[in-house]
C-alpha cells in the first residue's frame, strides 16, 4: 500500500515539472522571440512600426550582438537627433564609423567607433531606431520623429565618408 502512495506522489511530482517547464517557456518566448526579463530590457513601445515596417525585433538583434559589447545604454541619441544635421550624422556614425572627439554630458573623450557598413540598410536603420527608443529615450523624442527607414540608409552610403569626416560632422550638443 505505501509504495503505490510513494509512487504516485513521484508521478504527481513529475507532471509537476513538466508543467512547471511549459509554463518557464511560455514565460520567456514570445511568439519565438526570446524575451529578456531583467530590469535593463529596452521597453516595447508605440514605435514598433515606421510606414508598416516592423523593425523591432531586428534592432534589438544588432543591438545585442554588435553594440551591448561596447554599450549598455545609449541615452543621449535623441538630443543628437533632434540638433541640426544630427539625424544623417548618426546614419554616417554606424555607416563609416567615427575618429575624433565626442563631447558627451560636458566631457570630452576621443573616440575611435567602428564602421557598420557591412550589415544591410534594414539592420542599420532598426538598430538605429532601437537607440533611439529604448531605455526611455522615446520620452525625449518630438511627436511625430519620422524614425529611420532602409530607404534613408542606402541614400547614405553614396556620401561615402571617412570616419574622420564624420567626425567633423557631429552637432556640438
Ligand atoms: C568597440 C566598441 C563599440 C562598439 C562595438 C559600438 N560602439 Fe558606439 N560608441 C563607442 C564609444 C567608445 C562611444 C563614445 C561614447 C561612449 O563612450 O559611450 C560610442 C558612441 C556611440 C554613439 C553616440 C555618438 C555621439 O556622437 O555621441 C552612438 C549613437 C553609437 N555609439 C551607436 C552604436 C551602435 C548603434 C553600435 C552597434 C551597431 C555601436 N555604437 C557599437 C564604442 C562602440
């Protein structure tokens, strides 16, 4: 008799975990997409489409893979946006790269950025609006930003700068 109680509480207890299982990967997928559940996510916002094109998913795939090496947040992209000639200058930054000084919160550093111009123009535009978005950013930005297409990063590429030049493009904020 007690062995048929033993065996099925090790039985209850398996159903348990596999429920348990399920429910940790449910939790953590999203339609397949792999959810991060630490305070530091980039929050979902209203900008999940620019004209019909979904681009959310992408940004935060080059963001993760090509920049959280080097940057952990970017808190500063919407005021370089917003400056005059910032919105091509932050397409050319990712396009050519970047060789001079950056003056960031008052304080001057040198600064050698490398160049994205190998990933194609829907990569650079969605990591692009992922900076511009995440981590609060978006409060920061006007109405209606007109956020990046594809379309912006290819007529870019014809400019074809050097990194210094690009530096020398930078709105002083
Ligand atoms: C090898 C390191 C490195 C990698 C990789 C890198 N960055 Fe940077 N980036 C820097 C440094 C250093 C700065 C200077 C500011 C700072 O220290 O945060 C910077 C600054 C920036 C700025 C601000 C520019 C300005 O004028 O103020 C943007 C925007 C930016 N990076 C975007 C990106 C994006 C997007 C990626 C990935 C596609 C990326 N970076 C990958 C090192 C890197």
């Amino acid at each position: 008799m007690r062995h048929i109680y033993a065996n099925r509480a090790a039985y209850l207890l398996a159903a348990l975990l596999v429920v348990a299982t399920a429910l940790f990967a449910w939790l953590r997928s999203e339609g397949g997409t792999l959810v991060a559940l630490d305070d530091d996510a980039p929050e979902v916002t209203e900008f999940d489409e620019v004209n019909g094109w979904a681009w959310r998913e992408t940004g935060e795939q080059v963001f993760v893979a090509d920049c959280q090496g080097c940057h952990v947040r970017l808190t500063h992209t919407p005021e370089l946006f917003t400056a005059e000639g910032g919105r091509s200058y932050l397409i050319e930054l990712v396009l050519f790269g970047f060789d001079g000084e950056m003056v960031i919160d008052g304080s001057a550093r040198q600064v050698d950025h490398p160049a994205f111009a190998g990933h194609d123009d829907e990569q650079l535009a969605a990591v692009l609006n992922h900076v511009l978005v995440s981590w609060n950013n978006a409060d920061e930005l006007p109405e209606d930003p007109d956020l990046y297409l594809p379309d912006y990063i290819d007529e870019a590429r014809d400019r074809e700068l050097g990194p210094e030049e690009v530096a020398e493009r930078r709105p002083s904020l």
